[in-house]
C-alpha cells in the first residue's frame, strides 16, 4: 500500500506548531536533518512505500541524526553510533526520521510525567496527560503534526496513549520487529509499536519495518508483514469478548463505546461471544513484577564508565552511586529497586519464579481462547479516559493500574492494537484487538474494516 504524500514542509509546520503550543512532544527537531532526508528520497528514481512519509521516532530508539537520551539525564547528550534496524528499514521504504519524542524515562510510566524535559501535555487539554510511556509519539500524532510514529511496547506504552490520543496503536508480536537498536527495558517483553492517524499508515509504516534481523536472535524468522487491507467485511470472523474486560463497574461511557463497537463488528459480519481469560486480574502483578526485574538487570549497563553521564567521585564504588543516583529520575530508581529485590536469592522463587508461572498460564488462557474457534479478541483498551497531570504521581499503584487491560498481550506476545471507538466529555475512548502471535494481518483487516463502520466522533455522554 502506498501513502499518500503529504508536503514535508507540512509536517515541518505542525511539529513546531506542536511545541509553540507547549506540547514538549518532542526531544530533538531540526529542520535542516528533515529537508535534507526528504530531498534524498524525492532524488530517488523508483517509487518508495512510504513516499517520504515524515515519522516521529521515540527517544528510547536510536538514531544517527539525533541524540538518543531515553528522557534520562544519564543519557542526556548520547549520541548513538548506530540505528536501529528498524530505523534503517523506515528509511529505505521512504520514511523520514522527523524528530525523536518524549517519553517517560526509558519506557517506565504510564503518563509521561516521568520524563527528564518535563512531562508532555495532550493535545487536547494541556491539564491531562498524552498516557505513556510513548506519549510524545501519541500527541504528535494526535496533534496532526506527523501521520505516523514509532513508539516502544514493554506494557502497553503505545496501546495506552493511542487510547489516550485518539489514534491508532500498533504493538507488533514479539519477534515481528527487530529489537536491535530499542534501549532496553524488558527485554523479554519489548517490541517497537507504531502510531498512525489511521490503520492504513500504520499498517505501512509496520510492514516497512517487520522482518527477520540477524542483529535481534528474538526476531522470528518470518518474511517481512504484508497487510494489504484488502477484506470487505468481517464475514466469517469470530471475536471473542473476554468477560474479564468487561466488568460491571466499568466506566459506562466506555462500556457503552464498547457495545457500539460491537454492534459495528457484528454489521460487518462477524459473530461476537463472550469468552473468559481467568488470569486476567493477574496481568498486572505479574507483569510488574517481571518487568522491573529485566530492567534491573538492563540498567545495570548505566555505570558512569560506559555510556553518558559520569559523576566524578574519589573511588569505583562512589562513582556509581553518585552517578545512578543522579542520573536516574525517582520512577527509575524504583523499578531498579523492586527489580533487584524480586531477583534476590530469599525472594526469587517467591515473586520472580512465581510471576513467570503466572506468565505461562496467561499466555495459555489466550492460546486456549484462539484454540476454540475464536479468531480475535475485542476489549477496551484502557479502563479510563486521559486523567489530569498530578494525579496518579504520588501514587505508582494507581498509575500501574491504568495498564490492567493492556499488558497481559505483552506477556503472551501476541499482537494488540488500539483503536479510536468514541468520546467521552470530549476525550477519545480506545477499543482493542487482539489476535494469536503473528496473525497481524488479520487483526489490521479487522480494524480497517471496523473504522469503516464506526461514527467515533459521535459523542458518548
Ligand atoms: N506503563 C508500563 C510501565 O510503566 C508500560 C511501559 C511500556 O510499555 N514501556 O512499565
């Protein structure tokens, strides 16, 4: 599928249009490094996928135009001597490397409050947050300055703030795009996702970047994602509804997007049943539990020896106290914390062992699921709408409970997409789909199909 071009000088326009407005969207722009990507392209003598399509890259992906700081003041002047693969893979389908995007520092928070340049703002009331932890690739998007971006998934860092935005989310199964060159966070979790004002420029920007990379050994060895869109309607499909995602006290004007929702898949052909995913409600211990516990071990890398910033101090040891404890912001040094702990020899067997056999049995509840007939999943994709800025901060337990719907597909990696469905009070309400590892095809021609059938602007309440 080709994009349609839209002037780079449009795209130039709404990033600085974006930050006038006070967005902080972004980390680093230069309009020199943009024009001179899009006059390479335009110089090019066959036509590219991605027809110099302007991309906004999350700061925790690295790349040789900008610095790479993962919103960290431990990394803040870091200039990567490589690109990501999936960088390098964007570029050759004609995408351009518009800007890096904030972020909550590398990939932990739910909110992008936790970012090293201060928190971004949503574009559509500047008192609430964008979600997180890709939120400045999410506001971008929303914002109209750029139509796609690349954002990073470890627990639903790019499902979350689609919702949030009112955009298209993208996380890609684990092993669809190559990991190499994505600042690690969990890595048994982590998967570059991709934003879009629509499923069709997500769904090229994805394509431009699956694909087997000898530099990921995690990467399936799977020919690159071929989602040509080309289904009519959904007849034949059966979607699952997972009771766990539905509770009664759910917001009602979610629920009733949701039920609208449904209906439109059901217009469109599909038939709808209602199915149980038991270790629901375990997704988020279970999650938080793993995913500090790879990042400990990830971090441990940021030593003041190696990479970015270095306090100076009088011997080895202080040198990395000083420069971790200054260096790292007050949510990553928490994670490092739990994550530490949870890997300790008195606590391991308890809480990391354990969460690894809670991880078995939700990856089994959705292969079970799929094994039964059903050929997607539909749940919401956030149990709220965008909340104010402030107002999970001083509590993380809450701030983590806004991913309860979206990380168990990171721990089964299977492939989840969000989706604009409606409004509430003015604020977009995202739906997600699931599908079994590796059937993104079918859950990309799902969601176009659904957009098709869905009035998203209508008002909820
Ligand atoms: N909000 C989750 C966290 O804080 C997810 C982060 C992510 O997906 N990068 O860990």
């Amino acid at each position: 599928m080709t994009h349609s071009i839209r002037p780079i000088e449009d795209s130039l326009a709404g990033i600085e249009a974006a930050e006038n407005r006070g967005l902080n969207a972004t980390i680093s722009f230069d309009r020199d490094i943009v024009n001179r990507q899009a006059e390479e392209i335009a110089s090019r003598t066959s036509p590219t996928p991605l027809n110099g399509l302007a991309v906004g890259i999350k700061d925790n992906i690295c790349t040789l135009e900008y610095s790479t700081t993962c919103a960290s003041r431990i990394l803040e002047a870091y200039q990567s001597p490589f690109e990501a693969t999936a960088v390098t893979r964007l570029r050759a389908a004609g995408g351009i490397v518009a800007c890096k995007t904030n972020l909550d520092e590398f990939g932990m928070g739910s909110s992008t409050e936790h970012s090293a340049f201060g928190r971004v703002r949503h574009p559509l009331d500047a008192d609430r947050v964008p979600g997180g932890s890709s939120g400045g690739s999410a506001a971008l998007v929303a914002a109209g300055a750029v139509d796609a971006a690349l954002g990073s998934e470890t627990g639903g860092s790019v499902r979350q703030p689609a919702a949030f935005c009112g955009v298209v989310g993208i996380k890609p199964s684990y092993g669809r795009v190559s990991r190499h060159g994505l600042v690690a966070f969990g890595s048994s979790l982590d998967q570059i996702g991709v934003f879009g004002v629509n499923v069709a420029v997500a769904a090229s920007v994805l394509e431009s970047i699956s694909g087997r990379d000898e530099y990921d050994s995690t990467s399936a060895e799977l020919e690159p994602l071929q989602a040509p869109l080309d289904r009519q309607d959904l007849a034949g499909l059966v979607i699952g509804l997972p009771s766990e995602f539905f509770p009664e006290d759910l917001d009602p004007a979610i629920a009733a997007a949701c039920r609208r929702t449904i209906s439109a898949l059901e217009n469109a052909g599909a038939t709808t049943r209602t199915v149980s995913l038991p270790h629901t409600d375990l997704a988020g211990p279970c999650y938080y539990v793993i995913a500090p516990a790879e990042a400990s071990a990830n971090l441990a890398r940021y030593d003041g020896v190696r990479y970015g910033l270095r306090v100076p101090a009088p011997d080895l040891n202080a040198l990395y106290r000083a420069t971790r404890g200054e260096g790292f912001g007050a949510e990553v040094r928490r994670r490092i914390i739990v994550g530490t702990y949870v890997l300790s020899a008195g606590y391991y067997d308890a809480y990391y062992t354990k969460a690894q056999q809670v991880r078995a049995r939700i990856a089994r509840d959705f292969a079970t699921v799929f094994a039964s007939g059903v050929d997607l999943l539909f749940t919401p994709t956030t149990p709220m709408t965008a909340f104010k800025a402030g107002e999970h901060l001083q509590d993380p337990v809450a701030m983590y409970r806004t991913d309860v719907f979206v990380c168990s597909a990171n721990l089964a990696g299977i492939p989840a997409l969000s989706m604009p469905i409606g409004r509430s009070d003015g604020l977009p309400i995202g739906g997600q789909l699931l599908a079994p590892a590796f059937e993104e095809r079918l859950m990309l021609d799902a969601a176009h199909v659904l957009e098709d059938h869905i009035e998203s602007e209508e008002e909820t309440r």
